[in-house]
C-alpha cells in the first residue's frame, strides 16, 4: 500500500490505488483457499478411485498399478514377489442364510484380519465379490504360505454372526508361477481353486511352472490318445 499525502487528486488516486490493490490481495486469498479445496476434493476423489467402498481396501485397479510396477522393479534388481489369492468359503450360502448386510460385515471383518496380518509395504485389495488378493513384495512362495497358513488360522478362530467363516487361499510368486503379473495372479487362483476341491479351509501354493507346463502337456497327449 502506498501512503496518502494530502486531499488533493494526488492523494484520491493513492486512495483508489490502495483501494485496487486491497481488492486485488483480497480476490488472491480467495482464490489460493479455493484452489486448496479443489486439490483437496481431487485428491479424495483419486483415494476414492482407488479404494473399495465396502472393505476400506485397495481395490482391483490399485492391485493391477502395484503389480506391474513390482514386476517392472523385478526386472532390474531381480527381487521377487508373491501374490495370495484367498476366498472366503460357503459365502453364498452364508449370505442366502443370513442377508447381504451380514455377508457384508463378514467381507469386513477378514479385510480388517488381512490388513492386521501383513506389513506396511504390503497391498493387501478386493479383488472382487468374497476374493481378495495380497501381494507381498521381496517374498518368496515359501515365507508366503507361511503367511497365508497365519491368515487362515485367525479367520478360522475369529467369531462372526451365525456360524463359522473360514478362508481357502492359493499361493504363487514371480518368476516361478510366471514372468507377468496376470501369470501369477492365474497360478495363485488355480491353487486357490484346487484347495477349495481339497475341501476349502486350506492353504495350498501353485507347483513350479516347469512342473505345471509337463503335467499341461501330459494332459494333452492324453486326450490325443483318447
């Protein structure tokens, strides 16, 4: 602000100077509060993008983001990663005997298990309907059963209305299981799915790929026989 000397025409344009100026500084904080808010709301918009509204978790789009960039950190330091696939069991039936409100409070409380059960760096995600997925960054398939065998335990024991909830999941790594992230995501489901023929409540890990690739070809042999 300039100082006003005098009434004269001088003295007025200071005023209306000064004037401007307050008006000016006045508009610019008004601005600077609403570009604030405007990052703010983007900013929630982006975690909301990101984020699974029922559980809290990450959600499928997140997970997909986290595992090509682990696998695109393996290729240059060659550390590799796991991936759980687990499935809450009977959940159908579990929603056709007590409604979809309990089947929702049981999808939260194995998030809130899973998510207390893993590390920071973790990402832990609803991978869709009662699945969720884990990756486990610089973990190889062994330290990740031992962790999945963990999980299944504390569901298995954790109480929730009406009866008792338990897990099946399936256990797979890179570059084992496979050299992208939908091979291992497809490995760590087909475990997934052969512990729930198994008898559910079970923790089993993917075989090798070259153990898989032989038994596939064996299977093929056959059916050309046949």
């Amino acid at each position: 602000d300039l100082p006003v000397a005098g009434s004269d025409e001088v003295g007025y344009l200071t005023k209306v100077f000064n004037g401007m100026v307050w008006r000016l500084r006045e508009g610019r904080q008004e601005l600077d509060a609403k570009n604030e808010k405007l990052l703010q709301q983007n900013e929630e918009l982006e975690k909301l993008s990101l984020t699974d509204g029922l559980t809290g978790l990450a959600n499928r789009r997140f997970l997909v983001q986290q595992l090509n960039e682990e696998a695109l950190r393996y290729r240059r330091t060659k550390k590799e990663f796991s991936v759980l696939m687990a499935d809450v069991d009977h959940f159908k039936q579990y929603n056709d005997t007590f409604g979809h409100p309990a089947g929702d409070e049981v999808l939260k409380k194995v998030a809130r298990i899973l998510q207390t059960a893993v590390r920071e760096v973790d990402c832990v995600a609803r991978y869709g309907g009662e699945e969720f997925c884990i990756m486990l960054p610089e973990t190889g398939a062994t330290g990740a059963a031992i962790l999945a065998e963990r999980i299944c335990a504390r569901v298995a024991a954790a109480e929730f209305p009406g009866q008792k909830i338990t897990l099946s999941l399936g256990v797979a790594s890179l570059p084992d299981n496979g050299d992208t992230p939908d091979a291992v995501i497809a490995a760590a489901d087909e475990a997934l799915y052969q512990a729930k023929r198994e008898g559910r409540n079970r923790v089993l890990k993917a075989p090798p790929r070259r153990i898989r690739e032989r038994s596939s070809v064996r299977e093929r042999n056959a059916k050309k026989k046949s």
